[in-house]
C-alpha cells in the first residue's frame, strides 16, 4: 500500500513539475515575443456580433431571430489567426453588462425600458452594472463572469493582450450595482437629490422635475414599433438628471445621450473645479510622482469609484482600458486614475478616446495616457484623400505638428463610431484605404488599430434597427456577412472567402506582422515627400512618401492614393537623409517588404541619391536598404 501511495505521489509531483515548467516556457516565449516587438497592434472587435453564425439579419431581431456571438466563440483557433493577422491586442468592445432589452430576470437583472435603450441589444456604452459582464455573451449567464475569465486566459495563451472599454463619463439611465464588491456603494446610494450639484455626488440633478422621454424623430419607435410592456413613452427618474452629453434638460434631445447619465467629478455647473489642482510640473513627471501626489488629497467620490472599478479588472487579468470620451471628464481625475493602475500594472495600456488636439498633450503628459485616437488629424485627412477630396500634401504638417507625441497617436481606418471603408458613404472600395492603413501603420512610433470585418472589406450595409447603415450596428443583434464568410461556420479558415476578399485580408496580415516587429517602426522618421514634390518631375499629390530607421534598419516608403493611374518617377532622398544614413556613392540593392515583388536599387552619386519608382494604382513600397 505504502508502495502505490508513494508511486502515486511521485506521479502528481512529476505532474504540477510538468505543468510550471510549461507555465514557465509559455511565458518565456510571450516574454521574448514582447521583446522582439517594436509596435503595438490592436484589433478591435465587438464581442457580441464576431462568433454571430446567424444570416437572418432581420431588422429589430430578437436573439433568438438573428443571433448572438459569445465568449466562446473566441476558440483557440480564433484566437490563433487573430495573432497570425499580426496583432499583440485585442479590445473586446461591449464587455461591462450594459442594458438590454431581454428577460434576465432569472439571473437577478431587473428588465430595461426600450424607452431609454438604444436598439434592442442596447449600447455598450450605457453601462447598468461595472463589476459584471453582459449576459448575453455567456453560454450560462450565470457564469458570465467565468467565462469572461475563461477568454482572457485564452487570449494571454495566445500570445496577446486583453483591453475592455472604461466609460467614466456617463452610465445607464438604470444602473443597478448589484455585484459591487464588499465595502462598494453604488452610484448615486448617497447622493443628495435635492440640490443640483455637490461635490460628492455622483450625478447631477434637476430637482423639482421629473424626467421626460426624448420626443421622437423621424417616426422612430422603440424596438421598431413592437409592443412590449415598459414601452410606454415614459421611464420613472425623478428628480431627472443631467445627461451623459451634458443636456441639463428634464427632457433630452432625441440626440442627446438620453439613454445615460452624466457622472460628476467636481466640476460645478459652472465649469470651476471644486478638487485639488495638479501642479504643471507634473507634465514632466512620471505616474509614481502622480501616485504619491493623489496620495493623501481628498477627492469626488466618483473619482474613487471609478478607480476601484478600473482596479477590480486589472485584478482580473484586463491588461488596458480605452476610455470612452475622455476629454469630456477633467484631466486631474485621468492623473489619479492612470497612476493608480499604472501601479498595479505598469504595463498597462491605456487609451484615450479624444477629439480636441488642443488638449492631446494635458492629456498625456498630465493625464498619464499612454496613447490617443489620432482621429481628427491623420484620419480625418486620410479619409479626404481616399474620398478624393484632399490632397497628400496635407500629411506632412500633420505628422510636423505632432511630432513630440507622435509615439502616443493610435491610428485607425475603422473602428465602431467610423463608416466602414466599403461602404458607399465611405469609399464603396476597401482596396481603395490600401495606401492609408500602409501610411497609418508605419508613419510613426504609435499603435495601428483595425476593427474586426475590415480586413475582409465589410461594407456596413445592414439595416439592424437603431440608426442607418454604414456603420456595423452596435445597438441591435445582427450578423456581420463578409466577417462571417471568413469565420466560415465556427472554422474561422476563411473558407467563404471570395478570392479578392482573401487577397485583403492577405494584405492586412503582410502589413500588420511587418509592422509589429520592424526596428524601423520605433525609430526615426523623415517625410521625404515635400522634397520630392519641389524636385521630381511626374512625383504629384496623390503620392506620399518618407523615411524610417533604426540601428539595424533603414526603410523608404512610398504610398499611389490614386485609383486610376500608374505613376513613374524618381524618388530623391533629400542631402539630410544621405547624410544621416552617411551613404557613399554607389549602388544599395533595396528590398520591397511588403510583396517582395520588385527589387529596385538605390543609386547615390555626389550626394544626390535616387531610386526608380513605378507605382500600380493604390500601391505602396515598403523598401528597406541592404
């Protein structure tokens, strides 16, 4: 007996040795995959609609008519071709429980009023409880939380970080913390609702009135005119707060926020600051100095229960945040926020949605954000330029002007409040944002994100309920066809594909796993491309071109907006660049990174260097010097 008892033992030794040596060498190999990784890509998906199998895609549908994705659905092979596109981060979009209109009564969740949620599967931006996820992405909503554990344990076993959405400005019109951690009150339990502002209330009040319903528009009904109980034109909110936009009207615009509350942070309804101010030579320290300094002030109490919310997920394995309006909540809360994560994870990644330029350094340097949404610049003109309606002349400034904090913008073509790049709205064309993902994803330092369906050109094109097409619905439970062609019945092989939707998405992927591990990337950077257009006969404004390098690597790139026309010259580099990259005279054989379809060279003679350039339509060079 004492034989197998001790036979058995050296087995479960040999066992839990086995499982921490393979613990230990998965995470050696992430730790050296972190290493060899000089940018960042983020693939933004949005939970609820990526595992979606379902095609009815009726308009208003329940789950049961049109379907629904779920945490599960993120399958290891998923998981693994999400990794082979070239990318280190996932943001799972729609993950805090947010309100729905569905029966989750079981569960202890008390029903919503379709009068105060947008579309059926409501927005993932109202959020009704933030220490819980939302239901309808659990298998068994009465392990929802599990689950969601489940995934980003899965998504770290593949080698990629996990970022959720932090919404500080605002919350569901019905919140309800019922899960709240011990020692946790919910927003607004202590409020005092007689008066329109205190500084440790959560919410703004309009005392003496009662909330109204937005007055409908366009002939607009809840859940598309079905008949359903609490959709009465009336929601019980007395006295009426302010709403998520700032409105301070008992009854909101039907375009205002209306679906949410704005959350106090000390601002008086002046505007004045009732909180500690940070002093300005905090710009130039880091977040532990930040730290200390929020230490020993007595803040809001709603700075302190968004911290603890942020907190509680790090806790849980969430490796970053992207704050949903950031630039709407004061730049000393974002300081007393981020140090406070930043010391539970200094690798933290967090991400700021913002839309002021005039703010974008308080916001980094204070704020202690790590990156921006590069929106309003680089966006913006890259669009116009697709769309025709600008010029690549309008590049060079942008990149100029951000030039201190270019390593902090994240760059997007897609993502869930933008057009999709196929729509017609857009440019009907996804090859047509070619040359723009090669310049968003290797300008700068910064991070490249893209939004799940993009790489296969998914248009937008259906009418889900709440708001129009173009955009892929965020409000309504529908399928998305191009993506699911790609997903191919849970194989995600990309087995539907048609030939030129695979030669996107090839296209991505070549793009994206170059950018994640060129030394280049995190380097220097020189637009070469106003040079050009001063001393090259044939180089035009649908052109764009500059230089990246790092020790080790030195790269050209050259991007043909055009969708038309072919365009031949030669590309000079600029004295400063030769001597930088101290060039002799010579040959330099150069090699195209991105297809390797074409090996032209690099001829420098009397300081004077050029390279033969002949550009398809839409086409880019990434040319690294040998």
């Amino acid at each position: 007996m004492r034989n197998w008892i001790q036979i058995f033992t050296i087995l479960v030794l040999a066992a839990v040795t086995t499982m921490a040596c393979q613990r230990e060498t998965e995470q050696n190999l992430e730790e050296l995959a972190m290493q060899e990784q000089h940018k960042i890509v983020v693939y933004q998906v949005f939970t609820r609609l990526f595992g979606n199998t379902n095609s009815t895609n009726k308009p208003w549908g329940t789950i049961e008519e049109n379907g629904v994705g779920k945490f599960s659905d993120f399958s290891d092979q998923a998981l693994e071709e999400i990794k082979k596109l070239g990318v280190s981060h996932i943001w799972y979009t729609g993950i805090p429980h947010h309100a729905v209109i569905r029966d989750y009564t079981a569960y202890d969740i008390s029903d919503d009023d379709p009068d105060v949620v947008k579309g059926r599967a409501g927005s993932p931006y109202a959020v009704k409880d933030y220490y819980q996820v939302n239901p309808d992405l659990a298998d068994d909503p009465a392990k929802r939380m599990e689950e969601f554990e489940a995934l980003i344990a899965r998504t770290h076993r593949h080698g990629m970080k996990v970022i959720i959405d932090i919404v500080p400005n605002h919350v569901a019109r019905k919140y309800e913390g019922k899960n709240n951690p011990d020692g946790i009150k919910d927003f607004g339990a202590d409020d005092d609702t007689s008066v329109a502002y205190k500084r440790d209330n959560n919410f703004y009040y309009i005392p003496g009135k009662d909330f109204k319903v937005p007055e409908p528009l366009d002939g607009y009904k809840p859940l598309g005119g079905e008949k359903h109980p609490l959709a009465n034109g009336e929601f019980d909110e007395s006295p009426a707060k302010w709403t998520g936009n700032g409105s301070r009207e008992a009854q909101p615009h039907f375009h205002d926020w209306y679906e949410t509350v704005k959350v106090n942070y000390g601002v008086k309804p002046d505007g004045s600051m009732d909180f500690p101010q940070l002093p300005a030579e905090y710009a130039e320290k880091d977040y532990k100095a930040h730290f200390e300094f929020w230490k020993d002030k007595d803040v809001p109490d709603s700075w302190k229960k968004f911290r603890d919310i942020a907190l509680f997920w790090t806790k849980k394995g969430v490796d970053g945040f992207r704050f949903d309006m950031a630039e709407m909540v004061p730049v000393e809360f974002w300081s007393f926020m981020n140090s406070a994560i930043k010391t539970e994870n200094p690798a933290s990644f967090l991400l700021a949605e913002i839309y002021n330029p005039n703010a974008y350094r308080d916001y980094i340097h204070l704020g202690k954000m790590d990156y921006l949404y590069d929106k309003v610049e680089l966006y913006d003109t890259l669009k116009n330029i697709i769309q025709q309606k600008g010029s690549t002349d309008n590049l060079a400034p942008i990149q100029t002007g951000l030039s201190d904090i270019s390593a902090h913008m994240l760059h997007f073509l897609e993502n869930h409040d933008e057009q999709r790049i196929a729509s017609p709205e857009f440019a009907g064309n996804p090859n047509k944002a070619k040359p723009a993902a090669v310049v968003s994803a290797t300008i700068d330092a910064g991070p490249m994100m893209i939004y799940f369906g993009q790489e296969v050109g998914e248009p937008g094109a259906e009418d889900a309920g709440f708001g129009s097409p173009s955009r892929t619905s965020i409000f309504d439970y529908i399928g998305v066809p191009h993506h699911q062609r790609w997903m191919n019945e849970g194989k995600f092989d990309g087995g539907k594909l048609s030939n030129e939707e695979k030669e996107l998405r090839d296209f991505y992927s070549r793009l994206l796993t170059f950018t994640l591990h060129s030394p280049a990337l995190g380097g220097e950077y020189m637009e070469i491309h106003s040079y050009n257009r001063e001393n090259t006969e044939w180089y035009n404004d649908k052109v764009f071109s500059f230089a990246r390098w790092a020790d080790g690597q030195r790269l050209i790139i050259v991007s043909n907006f055009d969708p038309k026309d072919s365009f031949g010259f030669e590309l000079q580099l600029p004295r400063d660049l030769v001597s930088k990259w101290k060039l002799q005279d010579g040959e330099y054989p150069l090699e195209e990174r991105l297809y390797g379809s074409i090996n032209p060279k690099l001829i420098v003679e009397n300081r004077t260097a050029k390279i033969r350039v002949d550009l398809e339509p839409l086409e880019s060079w990434i040319l690294e010097l040998k």
